[in-house]
C-alpha cells in the first residue's frame, strides 16, 4: 500500500529466479570441493554437516537450479545463432522498468542486496538475460512505427503521474465522520483523531497513514483517488462517500512526481515491449530452447 507494486513484483519473480540460478552454482561448486562431513550450523548440541545441507539443497531445488542453468546456456546459443546484442540503453530502459515501484535507484539496489544478496552486477546480467529471451521471443513478430510512437506517448505520459502521501480517518457512519472532521476543524491533530475513530484497523494504529501511493492506484477507492486530485500537501478533506457504505476523511501529508530513474524509454524497447504482447509465453520459449539444443537433466540425485 505504501508505493505501487506491479513493477516490484515482476522484478522480485524474476530475480528469485536468479537467486536460484546463482546459488544453485554455488551449491554444486561446494559439493564438488567440499564432500567432508565439515560443520556449518549447530542447534544446542545437534550439528548440521555440509553434506547433508549441500543434499538438502539439492533435494529441495535441485532440478529447478539446473533447469534454470540450462535455459540460461540454451538462450546464450541462440543469442550467438541469431547474433542478437543487447545496447546499454536497454539495460537501462530494463533496470528502469524494475526501479519504478521505488523512491530512488539507491532504495532499489539496497533492498534487492539486502532482501536477496543481489549486486548491481548480477541485475545487470539478469537484464540482459531477460532482454534477450525476449529479442528471441519477438524477433519474427512485425511492429509498426504508428504503434512504437503511441507506446511511447503513452509511456511519456504515465511518467507524469504523481504520488500521495495520505493518512485517512474511515468511518462507518456520516455521523461519526462530522464528528471526526469537527474535531479536526478544532485544532485537533490529524493522527491522534484517526487513533481514536477510525475503523480501519490496518492504519489507525500509524495514526492513519497509508504511506505513499500512486494516483492511479487500483488498490485505493476510486473515490479517495478522485478526492485527492486537486489537493495540496497539508489538505484535509472529507467527508467522502465511499462505495462500500464507509465515509473517509483524506489529508494530503505530501506530493511528489511518480519515480522513475529513467523519464524515456528507446524506441528499440518499446517496440519489443509491443511484441511481447503478440508472442508466446517467455517459458515456453525457454522450453523450446532446450528442446532445440538437446538440453537434459541427468540426474538431481544426492
């Protein structure tokens, strides 16, 4: 609730998927070099070996490792085949798209170290990676400069929205919420009303707040998100009717420009992100491509 969360979470999808890749190489690197009995953890006098945590891994992850280094090899030879390359300009516009649902690029790559132990590296190589799954996936499909020109005045656009940082008192009646704004209009501080009167309980704790959200945002009533349109930070407002029956009181806490570490995207970008609509699903094409190259699992056993 506190920023948007599509781009957060198809970046978070994808890079789990890293996750698994790398470590899984890491797993097997330890396998191999380390087959002692060697401890790694203890729990009051219990021991956990190497051995057996590098098979509980296996066990656990091990086909999905490998299936997911496999398509990353598969996708390398057909990159090489179709002698596909990758700008920095689109590794950009990528990592951009990801960035999006945070306030900064500094927040992103924080978070993704310290959620995921992920450096600005290894997002690099899985930008590239999936930049070119995708150039595989479109490169037949034929996209006209009419449709790249209204992609992009569509992007330019929803780079303009803004965001909100709202607190909100919501009550279950009309005179509950007169009560509220009155003791608001008295002097009363905004927070310390919603504590006492709101029954959301999610925010009334927080005094409230719902953190920053985006204009647009389709988990917020429609009713608040029209409301706050014309507002200036420090704005209270309400009563608003609500859809479910409930009445809110909004105050605008403050407003900033929706982030984006990047304000334009290429043209090259857009037209595979127009593509992308008209092809097949990215992991059948991974399934393809192992196909293709005779790529196999021989054995995940311990």
């Amino acid at each position: 609730m506190t920023r948007g969360r599509s781009p957060v979470w198809t970046a978070v999808l994808v890079l789990l998927s890293v996750i698994i890749m790398l470590l899984g190489a890491f797993w097997v690197i330890r396998a191999v070099q380390h087959s002692s009995s060697s401890t790694v953890a203890m729990v009051g006098n219990e021991s956990i070996s190497e051995q057996e945590w590098v098979n509980e891994l296996k066990r656990r992850y091990g086909k999905e490792i490998l299936t997911q280094m496999l398509n990353h090899q598969a996708v390398k030879l057909e990159v090489q085949v179709r002698h596909i390359a990758v700008t920095e300009e689109e590794i950009q516009d990528d990592l951009a798209e990801r960035i999006s649902g945070y306030s900064s690029p500094a927040d992103f790559y924080q978070e993704m170290n310290t959620q995921f132990g992920l450096s600005a590296d290894d997002l690099r190589q899985e930008s590239e990676y999936q930049i070119e799954l995708e150039k595989i996936a479109t490169a037949d499909i034929k996209i006209t400069d009419a449709e790249v020109d209204a992609y992009l005045k569509q992007y330019e656009q929803s780079m303009q929205k803004h965001q909100f940082d709202l607190a909100w008192i919501e009550l279950d009646t009309e005179e509950s919420a007169q009560q509220a704004i009155e003791r608001i209009d008295q002097g009363e501080v905004f927070s310390s009303v919603a504590q006492s009167m709101s029954v959301d309980t999610f925010s009334a704790p927080q005094g409230g707040a719902l953190g920053w959200i985006d204009q647009d945002d389709p988990f917020q009533p429609p009713e608040l998100l029209k409301a706050i349109q014309d507002m200036q930070a420090g704005d209270v407002v309400g009563p608003i009717t609500l859809s479910t029956g409930h009445y809110a009181i909004v105050q605008v806490t403050d407003i900033r420009p929706a982030p984006s570490a990047k304000q334009s995207m290429s043209r090259e970008t857009a037209r595979r992100k127009i593509a992308l609509g008209q092809a097949k699903p990215l992991n059948e094409i991974e399934q393809q491509l192992r196909e293709k190259y005779n790529a196999y699992i021989l054995s995940v056993a311990e």
